[in-house]
C-alpha cells in the first residue's frame, strides 16, 4: 500500500456513493492496517490531495473522527459537508463543495454526463437550478462571485469553497456584501464558471495524478477567459 493508493480508493468512495469513505473501510479496499491508512490520509492532507479536519488528536493513531485522525472534509470536486451545493446524478447525490466544483463533476465523471446542480442565491435566498454537461454551459443569467484571491485559496480551503458561490445577479452580489462587509472578490458569468470547471480534475480518479504547476493552472484561468490579479495573471 502506497499513499495513491489511498488516494484513488477516496475518490472512488465518494464518486461511487456521493460520502467520504471511513478509516475501515479504506484498510479493507487496499489491504493496509487503520493505522497506516491513517497516516497516509494525513499525508495527503499536506499534499493538499485531500482536506481533513484535524483536532487536537490529530496525530493519533487511535479512532476514526474529527480530533481522532481526522475526518475527511473535502475531495476536490467532493465535499462530505454541505457547503452550498448539491449535485444530482442518476443514481448518487454529492455535496458541490463550491460553484467550482459543483460544476466541475460531470466533466470528472465519465458516466454522468449531466447533473443536476442546485443552490440559493446568498444574497436574497432564490433558489437556482441548472443541468451541467460536458458540451456547453448552461443557460442562465446569475453569477458566480468568488471572495478569496488564487493566491490565498488554501490558507483556510473550507472557507475558501464556502465562498465561491453563485448569485441571482451582481446586484445581489453587491447587497450580500454590504451586508456582510466581506470585500469583493472576482464575479463571473455561467459559461465562464463552466470553461473553469471543464477540464480542471482531469484524471484525478486515476493513479498518478499530479497537480498542475502554477504557469500551468495560470494557462487553465486566461483560456476560461478570466483575468487579473485575481487570478495570478
């Protein structure tokens, strides 16, 4: 058992089944001890391959939970907490940690090749709908307002995806932020949040996966069309 191991053995658990596989059950797909998975997961924690919650027994090797080796928050696109989103396929229901990744699952996953993705516009509470594929973006009006600077994303991640959210308008982006006196961030349209999404996870459920370098993730944002500092561009 190697750390990809466990890698490719939590996305799968969350692609198949929509919720973040525990501690056993990660020893029994790849054959390690509690244990060894345990400090595998920690890990990729600091690979920034996965995000755990970490208490203050996060080093142990004993128990399974949030303060006890950690719970697994986050699988980009995959979230084990509701952050915003939901994401409907045919037959498994995810949690979109963010307008990013909610976005991002029918381009990751292959056999579905449309979801369902829902959310409320922060700002006024209207519910929105759309049906995400791999061809072309949805249609719709609303924005994507994304408060944290690329640069700064994994500083605090949760918070970071709790953030990236979409909006009725840019008029409701302005009243949540008057509201909030949180700063703005970056605003996009819908097809701009798709090109973000399409692509970005490529081959992330297989063994081998590297992040992109920075000049090559800096080439993703200018070819979805955003721009500036923001972006690192």
């Amino acid at each position: 058992m190697d750390d990809e191991d466990v890698r490719v053995a939590v996305y799968a658990g969350f692609a198949r089944t929509g919720r973040a596989p525990g501690v056993e059950e990660l020893a029994a797909t790849t054959g390690a001890g509690p244990g060894e998975v345990r400090r595998a997961l920690r890990r990729l924690h600091g690979a920034r391959a996965l995000v755990l919650v970490l208490g203050d027994n996060g080093d142990s090797d004993e128990g399974e939970g949030q303060g006890q080796g950690g719970a697994i928050v986050m699988a980009h696109p995959f979230s084990s907490v509701p952050l915003g989103f939901s994401v409907m396929g045919r037959e498994t229901l995810w949690w979109g940690g963010c307008a990013w990744d909610a976005f991002a699952v029918p381009h990751l996953l292959k056999d579905e090749p449309e979801v369902l993705v829902a959310t409320r516009c922060p700002g006024c509470g209207t519910p929105h709908a759309w049906s995400v594929g791999r061809a072309a973006p949805p249609p719709g009006e609303q924005v994507a307002h994304f408060l944290v600077p690329v640069a700064r994303m994994w500083d605090d991640v949760v918070r970071t995806c709790s953030n990236q959210r979409l909006f009725c308008s840019a008029g409701c982006v302005d009243g949540w932020l008057a509201r909030t006196g949180l700063p703005r961030g970056y605003v996009m349209d819908v097809p701009a949040l798709w090109r973000l999404a399409r692509g970005w996870y490529d081959g992330r459920l297989e063994r081998g996966y590297t992040r992109r370098e920075p000049s090559e993730a800096a080439a993703h944002f200018a070819a979805a069309g955003l721009d500036g500092p923001f972006w690192g561009l």
